[in-house]
C-alpha cells in the first residue's frame, strides 16, 4: 500500500509539474514557437535525429526549453548533435537551478540565455555540463552565490591553465585532459562550469586590443542582481579583478554575443534571427558614440552599407565591428578613445579613412572616393592613453596567491601521469618503431595519450609506418583530443584501398589523401560513412569524378552563410545529412569527399579556394559563378630593405586584395617570415593594399600603406617599408644602483655589479600569468640578439611568487645571459612605483631598462607583441 501511494504521489507531482511553462512571458513564447516551426522546416532532412525527442515523455517546461534551443541554434548543432544530447543538456541546468538556493533568484530572461544555453562560443560540444553538475554540487553546498562563482574558478584553476594554441575550441572536457588552454578555451570551460551550477555566465570577448597585437576573452558572471567580471581559471581574492583589468580599460571594444533574440539594456553590435551581440566597453573603458554618415557622389545617404570599425592589429586594419547603415545613411558605435581606419562598402563601391576617435563626432565617407589618403601613405595609429592602475589589498591577494599554489601541485600531480619518453620508446621498440617520431607524438597528446596508444596497438604490423605518418600530418590540438576509433577510420579506409604508387609522390597521397584534417573542423570519423554513401556514384578519370562531386555538391547542398553565426565548420556528415551549410563547411565536405575517394585535395592556402591534383598541377574548382575557370595571374615580388631584420606575416606586415570594396587579408600564416615565402608571389589580377607596421612602447603603431595593382603576367616589384618607432630620450625616473638583490644561494649583489654594456634590464614576470607566457614565449626569437648585445637580463622574483614558479621550463626560450634574484621584501618595485608616480597595481611583466648610472630610459608593462624587438632598439 506504502509503495501504491509513493507511485501515485510521484505521478502527481509529475503530471503537477507539467504544465509549468519555461517562457512566462506569452508573448516571448509565441515568438519562439513560431521560430521553432520555421527550424524544423529548415531542419527536416535530419528531422527524426532532433526532433523524435519530443514523442518522449518530457514535461511542458522541458519541451518549451528545447523549442528555445532548437529556434536559435547555429547551423553546426543542427548539423552535428541529436535530440537526445540537447534533451541532456535542459535536464542538467533544471537540475541545476533545484540544486542552489540562488537557482530561485535567478530571473527568467537570465536563465533563458546565460544558463540554459549548452554552447559558449565556436567550441566543439560535449557532455560537460553533467559532469561539471555531477562534481562540483558538493563542493558548493552551503555557499553564497557570490562565494560559489569564485570557488567554481578555483576549481577551474585546479584543472586548467593558460598556454597558447591554435584557433580550434577544444570542448571543455578535452581542455580538462589537456589541462591548459588559450584565453578563448578558458573562457569557454569557465562559462561551462558556471552555467552548470546554475550561474548566470557569458563569454565577452575584445577582439583585438588597441595597445598591443593580441586580443583577450574573459568572463562575466551574473551574481545578486549585476553582472560583474573574472579572468577564466584565473582566480582573485574577489571578483571585478584581474591582470587585464587595465588593458581593458584601453579597449576599443569588448562584445558578447547572447543565445536567442535579447532584449537587454545593450548597445547593440549586432542582430540576428538567432543571436544578439551586445557592446560592453563601458563597463571598462572612458568611451565616445561616433557617428558614420554614408553618401553616394551626388551627397544623398545610402542605406544598407557595410561600415568597417578598423583597428591596426596583427598587421592589419581588423573590423572590430561591422554595421550596416540606415535608412538616413548612419550608422554608430560606442568605442574607446584610440585611432581607427573606418571603411564604407557597397555594391564595390567603397571609401576609408583614418579617424581619431576622441577628435571626431561625425565622420562622412563618400562611396566611390577610395581611400582618403595617399595611394602610398604613413600615419600612427595611437591606441588610449595608459592610465595610472587601480590599487588592490595585497594581504588578500597574499592569502589567495598561496591558495594558487597549491591548486598549481594539483594540476601538476595530473600532468605526471601522462605517459613518460621510457614508456613511449618500449611501446616503439615492440611496434618495431622509431622511438623518437613516437615520443614526439606522445608528448604533445598530452592526457589523451592512451588514445594515441591505443590507436598505435591497434594498428601495429603492416600499416604502422602510415600510422606514425598519419599522427605526424595531424595538428598538435588534434592529438590532445581526438580519439583513436577517428584515427583508425581514416587509415584503415585509406590504406588497401588506395595504392601509394598511383599517385605523382608520397607527399602528395600522404598530405592530400591520408590526411584527415582539412582546416579548423572538428576531427570525426567521416571516411568510412562517405565511401559507403557514395559507393559507385561517381566513375571515369580523376577530373571527370571531380566534375561529378561538383555537381552533386551544387544540386544537393543548400547555401547559407547567416544561420552557422559561430562560423564552426560543420562536420562532413553533417552537411550530408543537413543537406545545408556554409560555403566554408560546403568546401571542407568537398574535399573530404574527394580524400575519402582517393583523390588528391585541399583548399588552396592562401585564399582557401577548393583544388584536386589532376596529376600534373593544383586546379580550382569554383561552386560560384566565375568569368574565367581558372584564374588569371599577375606577381609580385616584395624587397627588404632592411637586410638584418626578417619581417613576420600578421606580425609586421600582410597583403590585402579588395574584393567587392572591401581588403581582405591574404592568408600566408602566423608564422611565416618573409625568408618563408617564394620570392615571386603569384596573385590573382586585381587591386591590393600592403600594410606595415611597428608598434612602439606606448602602443603606438608607425604603420605605412601601399595600395597596387597585380596585372596580367606582370611583374610588380614593392619595397617593403618599416617605419621605426621613435625611441624617447628621456628620463622616467632613477634607482639608486646600490640597492640590493638577492640570488638562490642567499647571496646579495648590488645593482651597479650586474651592469654590462652601460645598461641593466630588470624585468618583474609573473608565472602562469597569460602576459608573461607570451613575453616569454616571444624570446624564442630574439634570443640569438640578446645573447649578441651579452649586457644582463635580470629577472626579479618579487617576494609574492614562489621560488618554485621559476623553473628551468619557464626559462626555456631566455637567452643565456639572463639572471634571477630575489626582490627582497619588494623594495625594489617599490621603489620603482614610487620613481614612476604608480600608486596602485603594477602590470606585469614589468620591464626597465637603467643606464648605468641608475637613470631609468625605458618602461614597458604589461604585455606588448614585438616588446623585445623595441627593447633590442633601446639597448642597441
């Protein structure tokens, strides 16, 4: 009878729950519907896969969740993910907001778009949130909202830090395995363990930073009735701090794009069917609306122009934002108090101009003008002035640094047990391997190492050579999270299938049929199901079987480039199934195909453009309509004149063609120098624009534009030309150079005796802290230069930072004569702020150079790109 009544009361609280909505608002609920009809209409080629779900016995609330889901998911979740894994996803954040007592004071529209929504950014999904829920539900019990989300970052800091890497999202169980990530995964796995707690969480982003080439995200968390912000797997004794509190107070822009169709008090960057992306640079920065007023020749206002908001980063002028104008021809945008290129588009026509934000209310672009300025032209881009930092209660961040340490011996007992070089080379010698290529692959999977093992077991005997080659053609990132079935389903469907002596050389069937990655998609086992879809559809000689994919590609596959909002490739299954995609998914799924057929592919590197190797030569093939087939080309050779400095692209120079009134850099990669690249470049005819640039100390940027033409068959010769940035003179302060320092030994030496060449360089660095990995991981370059200039770099260990901080790994990349010594009791950097009028944090990395005689000529803090190439100007 107990059992009978425990049945009933179960079923009544069931069907009692059942009728709750999830949208109150009826309005709000009737426009998702309707958006959500529309979706499945789009989405019906994968219609059973997302939408069977609902024939499930799921409540009125959890129905409506996914219906909100579903009307403004990207294009790749419609494409890549089930109903099933979305159905997961609203169980865990109900779940969630039952868990915590501040789940009942979170506000409906909150809950609806900053902790329901699974996705963060462009990161690849996975089952995150439960575990996250699942872990960290006892380790919150009885917090406060507020001392939940700074606990959760704890946590967070115990499974993930800061290192550079490419521009693919791990999901955020990858990064745990992993356990480090950039800035953008960071933020991605903090917002994710946020949001399963039941916390209000956004990702917001600056694009590129004014002062110097880089560009940061962080997180915004919503607690008590505002939103305040955090540095991701960064913790601080409380929360609106962080080591980019004052670079962020120079930003131009800092955005955040919210899930669904928003209605919050934002200035709005942009707006979709599916997203809003919202402007949050006053929280940061002192900041000014400008206007853009958009005329044709005759001065009438032209509606629906594209404006570009240009910032100088990476050696290019990159939109920070883009808007359209309205009906009158206006468009605006709050921004910080920098320079900025601002460039109108439409139709092919265009016009540009250099602005300086703080001197301009309005600007007018006339369309058709081109560019207001010189064909050939130098200018400065100044960023926002640097202001004096805000102070911070060093006893609390004493208390919260030793907390850090210890969460860094928890992340690195985790790191021990990823596989060591002894295990690797026995696992070598019994696969008759070279020990040092598998070592070398073993290193850098990381936690997924036993994925990379098993991978290698499993294809031991006649195939392993190409399994050693397969792991050597895949990315770094891919070896850290890709699972081993992936692996073997591309070399198990390549090799025996396809025969290396039909094709013109093992590079080309190794890199270009074998391979399974493409650009930045993710990495799934799409070999073996395209060769069973396709089986004998295509026949005849490579380029007819080309002709025959293109065509089916044309008819089957629909295009849209609004609705996949993340700009994630979507997988080549997915565009199969979906039947709909981007361009860029389209020619990813295009050259898989072809892989997956055995026909050599790729997209070309610069412009992306789809190929085969028709056994002689790299053919374009076009699924848009074009004059010509193939392209008709022109060169151009580039001089430098500096012969003892080798420029780096997207560091101090790039080129940019103007398709439809609008520059687009060519891609040539991050690391290229101009030593890398052929010494006759072959371009499509057309217009282009070479942009170079310096950035000095302050943040400035002395940058120099050359805007030519490639035509037909001619040779375009252009000196590369680099304006140095102007080295002060004057003095920022003095240090007595008898002050005292101490080293490892607990010995003491005086300033004065560490000076050679006539200058000292102390430098202040913070382990672990994203500015002084990039600084420290840029020394790899100049290296060779410090060690010729042979003065001392010394670098101080303030009384704040472990010893055991300063490792032989982190000195890896520094030249042979640095030094380290204690800063005792910090009275050196006392010292110093008190020299440079600096009353509250100091941003590290903090660099200075002394003459000889104590006076201090140079001052840089906090992270600058090129910094070591300017301070090398300054000791020179």
């Amino acid at each position: 009878m107990r059992k009978i009544s425990i049945l009933l009361l179960s079923l009544i609280s069931f069907w009692g729950c059942s009728d709750v909505h999830f949208i109150q608002d009826s309005t709000i609920r009737s426009k998702v519907s309707t958006r959500f009809e529309k979706r499945k209409d789009f989405a019906s080629n994968r219609s059973d896969a997302l939408f069977s779900v609902f024939q499930k016995e799921i409540t009125t609330e959890e129905s409506e969740a996914l219906q909100f889901l579903y009307a403004y998911m990207p294009l790749c979740d419609l494409a890549d993910y089930n109903g099933d894994f979305f159905l997961k996803q609203v169980r865990a954040s109900f779940e969630a907001r039952e868990s915590f007592e501040w789940g009942k004071k979170v506000p409906d529209e909150l809950f609806r778009h900053f902790v329901l929504p699974y996705r963060v950014n462009n990161e690849n999904l996975d089952s995150a949130r439960w575990v996250f829920l699942k872990e960290l539900k006892p380790r919150l019990k009885g917090m406060s909202m507020k001392e939940a989300v700074l606990e959760v970052n704890h946590w967070c800091h115990e499974k993930v830090n800061y290192a550079p890497t490419d521009i693919r999202t791990s999901g955020p169980l990858s990064i745990v395995r992993t356990s480090w990530g950039r800035c953008g995964e960071e933020s991605t796995f903090t917002v994710t363990a946020l949001r399963s707690v039941g916390i209000p969480a956004r990702q917001v982003y600056t694009p590129r930073w004014a002062h110097s080439d880089d560009n940061h995200a962080w997180v915004e968390v919503w607690t008590d009735g505002k939103w305040s912000y955090l540095g991701a797997c960064e913790p601080e004794p409380d929360l609106n701090m962080g080591w980019f509190t004052e670079p962020a107070r120079r930003a131009m822009l800092v955005h955040t794009k919210v899930f669904g169709d928003y209605e919050g008090n934002y200035e709005v960057v942009k707006h979709s069917d599916n997203f809003t992306e919202i402007n949050v640079v006053e929280n940061y920065a002192d900041v000014k609306k400008i206007y853009v007023q958009v005329v044709d020749k005759s001065g009438k206002s032209v509606e629906n122009a594209n404006v570009d908001f240009g910032l100088y980063n990476y050696a290019e002028f990159y939109p920070i934002a883009s808007k359209k104008t309205d009906s009158d021809g206006l468009s605006f945008l709050t921004t910080g108090l920098g320079d900025l290129i601002i460039w109108a588009s439409k139709d092919g026509e265009y016009a540009g101009k250099k602005i300086s934000v703080k001197r301009i209310d309005t600007l007018s672009l006339e369309l058709g003008r081109g560019f207001y300025g010189d064909p050939i032209a130098d200018f400065n881009m100044v960023p926002p002035v640097e202001k004096d930092p805000y102070s911070v209660d060093e006893s609390k961040k004493k208390q919260n640094d030793i907390r850090l340490s210890y969460e860094d011996s928890i992340r690195m007992a985790y790191r021990t047990t990823f596989i060591d070089s002894i295990t690797a080379s026995k696992l070598a010698e019994e696969n008759f391997l070279d020990s040092d290529r598998i070592w070398n692959r073993f290193k850098k999977s990381q936690g997924n190492w036993k994925e990379v093992q098993k991978f290698i077991e499993l294809t031991a005997g006649e195939n392993s050579a190409y399994a050693i080659d397969l792991l050597n053609l895949i990315a770094a990132k891919d070896l850290r999270d890709t699972k081993s079935e992936i692996l073997e389903d591309h070399l198990s469907n390549t090799i025996g299938k396809y025969k290396l002596e039909d094709y013109n050389s093992k590079e080309i069937f190794l890199n270009y049929v074998l391979n399974p990655r493409i650009k930045n998609e993710c990495l799934i086992a799409y070999r073996g199901y395209l060769q069973k879809a396709f089986d004998g559809k295509f026949t005849g000689a490579r380029t007819e079987r080309v002709e025959q994919i293109k065509q089916r590609i044309l008819d089957e596959i629909q295009i849209t480039e609004v609705e996949n909002y993340y700009n994630l490739p979507i997988t080549p299954i997915g565009v199969y199934e979906l039947k709909i995609a981007n361009a860029e998914s389209r020619d990813v799924f295009f050259v898989a195909l072809c892989r997956s057929l055995g026909i050599p592919s790729r997209l070309e590197p610069a412009e992306k453009t789809p190929q085969y190797f028709n056994g002689k030569q790299w053919m374009n093939v076009y699924f848009e309509k074009q004059i010509v087939n193939q392209p008709i080309t022109g060169f151009l050779m580039l001089n430098n004149k500096q012969k003892d400095f080798d420029p780096a692209y997207y560091m101090h120079f790039t080129i940019g063609k103007l398709n439809n009134g609008v520059y687009e850099s060519l891609d040539y990669g991050w690391d290229s120098k101009l030593s890398d690249l052929p010494s006759k470049l072959e371009f499509e005819v057309g217009k282009y624009r070479l942009v170079t640039g310096k950035r000095g100390a302050d943040g400035t940027v002395y940058t120099h534009l050359n805007h030519f033409k490639i035509e037909k068959d001619h040779i375009t010769k252009i000196d590369l030309v680099f304006r140095d940035p102007k080295l002060e003179s004057k003095v920022f302060g003095h240090l007595d150079i008898k002050m005292l320092v101490t080293n490892n030994k607990g010995e003491e030496a005086a300033i004065e005796s560490l000076e050679k060449q006539d200058a000292i360089v102390l430098m202040w660095l913070e382990p672990g802290k994203e500015p002084t990995r990039h600084l420290m991981e840029e020394f790899k370059e100049a290296k060779m230069r410090y060690q010729k200039w042979n003065g001392n770099l010394i670098v101080l260990q303030a009384e704040e930072i472990a010893a055991e901080s300063f490792s032989e790994a982190f000195f890896t990349n520094m030249p042979s004569n640095y030094k380290l010594y204690k800063d005792r009791n910090n009275e050196l950097i006392k010292k110093a702020k008190k020299e440079l009028g600096i009353t509250g944090k100091i941003e590290k990395p903090l660099i200075l150079v002394l003459h000889s005689n104590g006076d201090i000529k140079f001052i840089s803090r906090g992270y600058k790109i090129g910094i070591h190439e300017h301070l090398l100007k300054i000791l020179d």
